[in-house]
C-alpha cells in the first residue's frame, strides 16, 4: 500500500517593485527545478489559471505586480523544504 503524498500551500506576496519580471521567474524557476516536488502555482485572485512554477512561460503569464498574492501548491517528498525556499527568495526580493 503506496503513502499517499500531501499536497502543501503557501501563499506568498510579490513585494519587490517590479514584480514578477524575467529575471525574478528565472529565479523561481531556478530555486524551484532544485527540488524533486511538483510545484503550481495560481494568483490567489483567480484560481482558474494555475500554472507549472517551474516554467519561465508560465510564470510570466501570471502577470504577477506588486502586491499580488501567489498561493504555491507543492507535492512530492521535499514538498516543504520547496515551499520554505521560494518563500525565501520571496522575502529577498528576489535579491534585487
């Protein structure tokens, strides 16, 4: 009988300036790829379209400015340490 894995939730809020430009996706997606969880992600405004968090595209889509809510689904074995990365590169600014 095969454990049936959790899925995890966090939402985060875009606080740097720019938003979700080029370089902050490619960041996420960077901090993201280093886990073997799958990872979505939506804005937590419309639920409709949610998205691989591990595609530049798919980020860039989100058209995520500043103040937008993200709510990160992650699942898989490293689930939670996925979700405390990118809600510290989140916090960082995305170093900018």
């Amino acid at each position: 009988m095969a454990i049936e894995e959790q899925t995890l939730e966090r939402t985060l809020e875009v606080l740097n300036y720019q938003g979700v430009h080029a370089r902050p996706a490619a960041l996420i997606v960077k901090t993201a790829t280093q886990f073997k969880a799958d990872v979505t992600v939506f804005r937590k405004d419309d639920e409709d379209e949610e998205v691989n968090a591990k595609s530049i595209m798919g980020l860039m889509m989100l058209a995520a400015g500043q103040g937008t809510e993200l709510v990160f689904r992650a699942r898989g074995e490293d689930a939670a340490e996925l979700l405390d990365a990118l809600e510290a590169l989140f916090k960082s600014n995305f170093n900018e």
